[in-house]
C-alpha cells in the first residue's frame, strides 16, 4: 500500500546545474553550505528539466491534486476522508480556497531578484523560510512511520514541524527523530491544569520552543462524512499516545493502559477538551511555561487584542481548515484586519495553503509566516517521508519563484503593495 510511488532522481554526471540531489541544492534548504543563506529553492525546476534531458521522467505528481487523488487510491477510504472532509456542507473549506482567488499579483519588473533570502525570526529563532509544517493528529492512519516520516521529512529540508499532542508517537520520540530541527509542540487543552501542565513541561524538556494553543476544538466539528462510517480513530486507542505514556494521566487510571486501553481511551474522551475554558484559564497556562504561546484559531480582530492583552505572543489565523465551523469565514479574509489590530504581535496563518502564490498572497497581507496541512499529509500517504518532503520542495520552489517573478528577493519584504484585492482592480 504504501510506497508504491518512489520519488527518486538520480543527479546527471558532471553538471552544474542544482539538481534537487546536489549538496548545493539541499544546503539552499538547509542553509549549511556555503553560508550565504540564499534559498533559490526555485532551482529545483531546473534539476527536474535537467533529468528530463536524460530521459528522466518524475515518478510523483507536481499537481497537487494528483498527488491527492494518489493518495485517496493508497488510503482506506475512511482515512483520506477524515483528511479531507470539512465540517458540514463544506462551504469553508471551498471559502479557504476562494478567499485566496480574490487577490491579485502585479508582477514589477527590473529588480534585483538573483539572490533570494526567505529567513524569518520567530520568537528569537532563525528559520529558513517561512513555511511550518502544521500540527495534524493521528497519522498512524495515513503511514505506519506516521510522525517520525514528517520529522525526517521536516529535519532534512529544515523545515520546522509542528508536533500535535493527538501524535500517534509521544512527542519525546518525534522530539529525538528530529534531533536540532526546529520544533513546536501544538496542545489540546484539557481540562485537567495538572495534564496540560504535564503535557507543556514534557514537551519542554524534550526540546520544543513554543506551544501552540488550539482554541476552535471545544467540540468536535459536525464531520458528516465522519458520521457516514461512524469513524472516530481514537476510539481505537489511535493517536492518543501522549496521554497513555503521561503519569499525570495514567494516575487518573485505575489500571494501566496497557492493562485496560478501554477505560483509558474512555477517559481520554473525557478529559481532552474543557468547553467551559474562558480568557480567564489562560493564566494557568500562562504561569506553566517561559516558553512562547502561540494561540491557533484566531478569526476575529477583538480575539487577536484579547490573545495581545492576555500576554501570550502569538496567533495563528486559522478556521482549521474547514473541519469546524462550516459558514466560518475564509480564513485569508480574516487575516488583514487582524494583522491591523496587533501590529506588534507576530501573526502567522493557515487555512487553504497550496501553492506558492498562496504563500506570497499571505506574507503580503501581514503573516509572518504559514502552515501547512493537508498537502502533507497526502505526500505521506502516497510515498512516507520522501512523499512529505516532495510536497514541501515542491511548494517552496513554487513560492520562491513566485517571489522572485514578482520583483521580490526578500520574503519579509512582501507587503500589501505587492497584492490587489479582485473588487479594487481597474475595468
Ligand atoms: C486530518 C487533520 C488533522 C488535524 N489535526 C490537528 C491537530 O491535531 N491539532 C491542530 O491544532 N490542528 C489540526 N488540524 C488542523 C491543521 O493544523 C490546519 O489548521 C489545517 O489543516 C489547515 O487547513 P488546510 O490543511 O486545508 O490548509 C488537522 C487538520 C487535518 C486535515
């Protein structure tokens, strides 16, 4: 089932031209090559054309939906739909998508673009691009190698990878797959303070520098595709790991997991999220950690000053992709306004992330930074580690030549001159 599709390039002899195998061309991911923090990750196309010439076919899709429908062919059918089914009548998931059509880039011409450079500093650390890879629970039901394929994916182009405690592996052994790879740990919030202070102290530990709040899961979204197969993973003890190796909740057991997985998943259910936490518990959390918080889920501008007024240090802009309020507002339409109300705090986005351009679009409009989602998890689902890190060069290389074509060379550069909104263009 799975690894049917090997992405494989073999580098041609003796040029040199990047090729997306050459130490030149991974040191531009990783920055550790010649130390001049270019990323032309756009050079990527010019291996693939080169190995065109030596009859190179690629084995694995540039159009993101292929590689979609690829992974729909290698999955159970109720795992590619827990991926990509939205809440309701998936109205939001479709608005993610068409917020993003309603702005515009004017390409400008004649500047200096040979160079790009798409460092961003989040939180006092230097990443290569402004790209996570954003927190998606229980991959055990997309690859058996599940989050430790997304570390080795996310390690070797230096992407940061964004843990989710619903992992199907605890986060110390993601932690420790990741090595000194950028990393956050994303918390459900339970409503026990004593577990999620467990949590966020382990996650500590174990090397993660920021913890990321989802607020928009007090319930879970109305998944009707979910509901048609009755089809909840973690009723069958998936993605729960963090919690049976955790002694704050193993403590609340009268038998080990190991022993009684029934009762421990039945606790599980009871505790994984608190629908009465208000403004005020975030002290609590406040008070747990020196670690950075970031809240994920922010839509509205007054939520983003509460998040600034309740002393956390950032959001992310997200409606969780469509999977839990359907009617939510596009998630790009909400971001301007917020990045207005909270100049000061760093504001990052997901929601409908596919293409460069999408990337540019967001950066333009006041993100510092996106994450992503599902198109990850598809690339797992068709190839494992090599099918995450197709996904992610693909992107990336799309993004920065997007950049570029538009007479941009530094990410951070993007600003609101460089979009149009569809209602404000001329004729
Ligand atoms: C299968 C799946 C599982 C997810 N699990 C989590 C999770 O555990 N924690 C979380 O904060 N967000 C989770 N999300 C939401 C993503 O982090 C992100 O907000 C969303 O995927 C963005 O939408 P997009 O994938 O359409 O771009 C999940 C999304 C999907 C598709």
């Amino acid at each position: 089932m799975y690894g049917a599709q090997r992405y494989r390039w073999r580098a041609p002899k003796n040029t040199v031209i990047a090729s997306p195998f050459s130490p030149g061309y991974i040191d531009s991911y990783t920055s550790k090559g010649s130390g001049t923090m270019s990323n032309n990750y756009g050079d990527y196309q010019l291996g693939v054309y080169l190995q065109g010439m030596m009859g190179h076919q690629p084995d694995f899709p540039f159009e993101l939906n292929d590689v979609e429908q690829q992974a729909r062919e290698a999955l159970d059918p109720r795992a590619y739909w827990y991926v990509a089914g939205g809440a309701g009548a998936g109205e939001t998931v479709r608005r993610n998508r068409r917020a993003f059509a309603r702005w515009q880039l004017t390409p400008r011409m004649l500047s200096d673009v040979s160079t790009r450079d798409h460092r961003v500093t989040l939180f006092g650390e230097t990443f290569n691009a402004p790209l996570l890879l954003g927190p998606v629970g229980v991959q055990e039901i997309i690859h058996p190698q599940a989050e430790l394929a997304v570390a080795r994916a996310a390690k070797s182009l230096g992407v940061p990878m964004v843990l989710s405690t619903l992992s199907s592996y605890p986060l110390e052994a993601v932690a420790e797959t990741l090595g000194d790879s950028p990393k956050w740990f994303q918390l459900y919030w339970p409503g026990d303070p004593a577990l999620a202070t467990s949590l966020v102290h382990r996650a500590e530990r174990a090397g993660y520098t920021a913890i990321v709040v989802t607020l928009d899961t007090k319930l879970m979204g109305w998944r009707e595709k979910d509901l048609q197969t009755a089809y909840l993973p973690f009723l069958e003890g998936k993605g729960i790991a963090n919690y049976v190796t955790d002694p704050v909740f193993c403590d609340a057991l009268e038998l080990p997991p190991a022993s009684d997985m029934q009762s421990a998943i039945g606790h599980w259910a009871q505790i994984y999220a608190d629908a009465s936490q208000t403004w005020d518990h975030l002290e609590a959390l406040r008070n747990a950690t020196t670690l950075p918080i970031v809240l994920k889920g922010i839509l509205h501008p007054d939520d983003a000053q509460k998040a600034m007024d309740h002393g956390v240090d950032g959001i992310i802009v997200s409606n969780h992709g469509g999977r839990q309020v359907d009617g939510a507002i596009g998630a790009l339409n909400a971001l301007p306004e917020i990045v207005d109300k909270v100049p000061n705090m760093p504001v990052l986005f997901d929601s409908g992330i596919r293409h460069g351009a999408d990337m540019v679009k967001a950066l333009a409009l006041g993100a510092k930074a996106v994450l992503l989602g599902r198109p990850y998890v598809y690339g797992l689902a068709v190839d494992g580690e090599n099918g995450v890190k197709h996904v992610v060069q693909r992107l990336l290389a799309d993004f920065d030549v997007t950049m570029a074509l538009i007479g941009v060379a530094k990410s951070g550069d993007l600003c609101r001159a460089h979009v149009t909104r569809e209602d404000a263009l001329p004729g």
